[in-house]
C-alpha cells in the first residue's frame, strides 16, 4: 500500500488504514470481490419505500463496526496495560467486526426470508460468511496476518464471545449494534433514537462479574460496564433500540414489501425447478435463475446483489406467470399490499385491556397466541387453495422485547451491566425503564386493495376461530 488510506463516513467522518501489516492486510480485504459486493446490498432492505435516504449499504456499515470496534479495543489496551494485551486476539475481533456481514444475500433478511421457505442452506448470511471467510479471495487475505487467521476470524463471527475481545463483536454493547443504531437513526430520517454515543464511549469501564447466570460463583470474566455517569445515557440507549424497531425494521410498509418479495422470489424460484424459465421473463444465464438451478453454488451466491434484483424488474413485468407479472409490476409503482392488523383487530373482539385482573390477563395473552397460531395457518391454506394470480393473503409475525435477560446460551457477555452505588449490576437491576418488560408484538396480514374476498376472509377467520368455529 505505501500509504495511509482514508475513507470519509458520515457517522465516523474519517476511517484510516496505517501503513502498517494489520492495516494494510484489512485494506486488501476490503478490496476482494466479496467485500465490494456489499456495496450493492443495502442496510435496511426495501426501508427506502418509507424512508428515501435509507439507501446506505452493507459495505458502508461494515467499515463503521470495524471503526466502532478499534475504539472499543483501545479501552481494552488502556485497562489490561501492555503486559496483558493480547494483539493477536484483538486483532482477530477486528478482522471480525469487518467482516461479519460478508455473507448477507439480496435484501439481507428478506432474502433469507426465501431460504427457509424453500430450504436453501446459501441463503443464510452465517453460512455464507463461514464459507467466504475460510476460502477464497477473503481468506488469502486474511492469511496474510499469519497462517490460520481466516479461521480464527469465522470462529469469532459464528460462536458466542469467548472472551472480551469477542465481546466487541457480538455482545449487548458491541460495535455492530452501535454502529447500525446511528447509522439507521440518520440515513432513515428518525428523531425518536438517537443516543449519546460519546457519552457512553467515554463512561465504558471493564469490570470482573461472575460468569453464572445466579449469584453462584462460576468464575469471574471481564467484560465492558458502564460508569454511574452514564446511567441515563444507558436507559436512553436501550430505549432508543427498542424503538428502532417499530418505527424503522417492523415498519409495516417495509414489512409488506419483504413478504411481496418473498413471494416473487419463490415463485421465479420453483418455475424455474419446473423449467419454467420461459414463463419468468428471465433467460437462463440470469444469476436468479442461475441460483435457482444451483443454489449451493457460493458464485452463484455472490452473483445476487439488489441491483441484479431491480434491475430484472422490467423483464419480471412482462413474465407469462401472472403472479411475477402482477408482483413486479408492483414493485416498480410501489403499489404495496395494504397492511390489516390482526393482532389489534383481536385485541378488540377479545377485549384484552390493561384493567384487567394479573389471572384474566394472562389467560387472555395465552389465549391470543393460540388464535395468532390457528390464524396464521387458516390464512396460508385458504390462499393455497385459491386459484389466483397473485399470493392472496401474506402474513407476518414477529416481536421484541425492550431487555434480554441473562441466559447461560448466549453467556454473561451479552448483558449490559452498570456500575451503581459501588456495585456492578445488570441493566434490569438498575433501571426502572429496563425493569418495565415492555415488547412489540405484531401479526398482520396483507392483502391487494382490491381484494375484497381476502379481506372478508380475514374478518370471517377472526369471528370464527373467537366463536370456536
């Protein structure tokens, strides 16, 4: 390289690359065909339908964890002193914190969204970056850091922290999640979720807690805490997660274009198992169809990026299939399914209201979950059964909750722990915000404007299933 490099961000402003061997090696990786794709797939989906600026990309979030976690390194060096510093570990999580999203597929989530339905290993990001992280373009640079590093790095992405240094790249208070929650907040357009990332930058403190999920002494672990100072820095920043969700990832328009897209993907995708090639719109070199043939292929994969999606969409529109023809058509006037709340639409008939007794309103809640269940499936069967030219009803369910509590599966590093009158205790101990168990619960059900009959099935499957039917 020879000389430092430099890349303007407009959350970190500059991420420089020393003339150094790490540095330098991280430069190549950035270069490799892989890394660059990322250029192509975007942060936040189709979240541009809802927020027009939120077209910034993996590639651009990718160098902001990788820039969040040098900061969070240097606390570790400044605590553990020069004699305790492990280099080779702390350069292994930032390779890491680079990397780790190497493997995500067009659209990110929506994309896997296809996966599961049709059972298509490439289609998960975790997989895909294993792979392209332990051969190929990105391991031989990696491996310039030492035989074995590139393996050294996958192990950190696809297992649960080990140690401090691994808590920088997957933990409650790592350098994704700090990156992203900023870089979503501005690209978006939000004001409900900002936080005092400064702030809290310069209240982290590194701690020894017991490594058990009780009181048990298990062993002690070091890991990152917060200073007193930066109590309501730390309400605000679980707060202002928490709410990203509804306002930006579950956002209901959002929602409705991932599951459009889930279903024209399936269905390009079993046409073309079918050879139906010619009923797609697309020929049979398209890296859709391509994919669709071979989905195992790692080039194949790396050949679908959210351009290759968009730009198909004029082919898509004159497909045979009428189903592709009317989805994509879709896609290009942003003539999305109208969301109907179910969930809400249940919480009315089922007059579950915040009154009532601990026992009644937990019977009712358990009740809820099961008419959710017994909806969802009533829904996908009657569409199944349709004779249509388009999916009729497309269901979407998903939650979260403001706080994970400690758990022995994803270990004492994913907790959030503060330092409060001398003692170090976890978020849900010291803060009434984190204490109040708040969740955002949805099922919707989507359905074309125009399809009444669909509609009308949804107030009869609510009626029915609340009268027993």
């Amino acid at each position: 390289m020879g000389k430092r490099q430099r890349i303007r961000d407009p959350i970190h402003n500059l991420i420089e690359f020393d003339d150094v061997e790490f540095e330098r090696t991280m430069w190549d990786v950035i270069q490799t065909r892989p890394f660059q794709r990322l250029r192509r797939v975007r942060q936040l989906g189709f979240s541009d339908y809802v927020y027009p600026g939120a077209t910034h990309s993996r590639l651009a979030h990718s160098l902001g964890v990788f820039q969040t976690a040098r900061k969070l390194m240097e606390i570790i060096k400044r605590h553990q002193g020069d004699l305790r510093y492990e280099p080779r570990k702390a350069d292994t999580a930032l390779a890491a914190a680079l990397v780790h999203d190497v493997g995500h597929g067009m659209f990110s989530h929506a994309f896997e969204d296809v996966g599961k339905k049709l059972d298509l290993k490439m289609a998960e990001h975790e997989l895909v970056s294993d792979a392209l992280i332990r051969e190929g373009e990105i391991a031989d640079a990696l491996n310039k850091n030492g035989s074995g590093f590139a393996n050294d790095v996958a192990e950190v992405i696809g297992s649960p922290p080990k140690n401090l240094y691994g808590a920088v790249v997957s933990s409650q208070f790592d350098a994704d999640r700090l990156d992203y929650m900023q870089r979503d907040r501005i690209m978006t357009g939000v004001q409900n979720s900002a936080i005092d990332f400064k702030w809290l930058m310069a209240n982290i403190e590194i701690a020894e807690v017991s490594k058990g999920v009780d009181d048990l002494d298990a062993g002690k672990i070091e890991t990152f805490i917060l200073g007193p100072k930066a109590l309501y820095a730390a309400d605000t920043y679980v707060l202002s997660l928490f709410q990203l969700y509804p306002t930006v990832y579950f956002h209901k328009a959002t929602r409705s274009a991932q599951k459009m897209f889930t279903a024209l993907m399936i269905r390009i995708i079993e046409l073309v198992r079918d050879n139906g090639i010619e009923n797609t719109g697309l020929h049979d070199r398209h890296p859709i169809c391509r994919f669709a043939k071979n989905p195992d292929s790692i080039d194949n994969v790396l050949n679908l990026d959210d351009t290759v999606f968009w730009g198909a969409l004029p082919l898509l529109a004159e497909a045979n299939d009428p189903c592709i023809h009317k989805l994509a058509t879709r896609f290009q006037s942003r003539n999305l399914y109208k969301c109907i709340d179910v969930r809400e639409k249940l919480f009315d008939k089922m007059e579950i209201k915040s009154d009532l007794s601990g026992n009644e309103l937990r019977d009712k809640l358990k009740q809820l979950k099961k008419n959710i269940l017994t909806l969802e499936k009533r829904f996908d069967e009657w569409s199944e059964k349709k004779s249509c030219d388009e999916p009729l009803i497309l269901t979407d369910t998903g939650q979260r909750d403001m706080y994970a509590t400690l758990s022995e599966k994803k270990g004492p590093w994913n907790q959030m722990r503060i330092r409060k009158n001398g003692a170090v205790m976890d978020m849900v101990d010291s803060s009434s915000i984190v204490r109040s168990d708040e969740k955002f619960e949805f099922f919707r059900a989507y359905v074309s404007s125009g399809d009444g009959e669909a509609a009308k099935e949804i107030e009869r499957s609510i009626d029915g299933i609340l009268k027993g039917g």
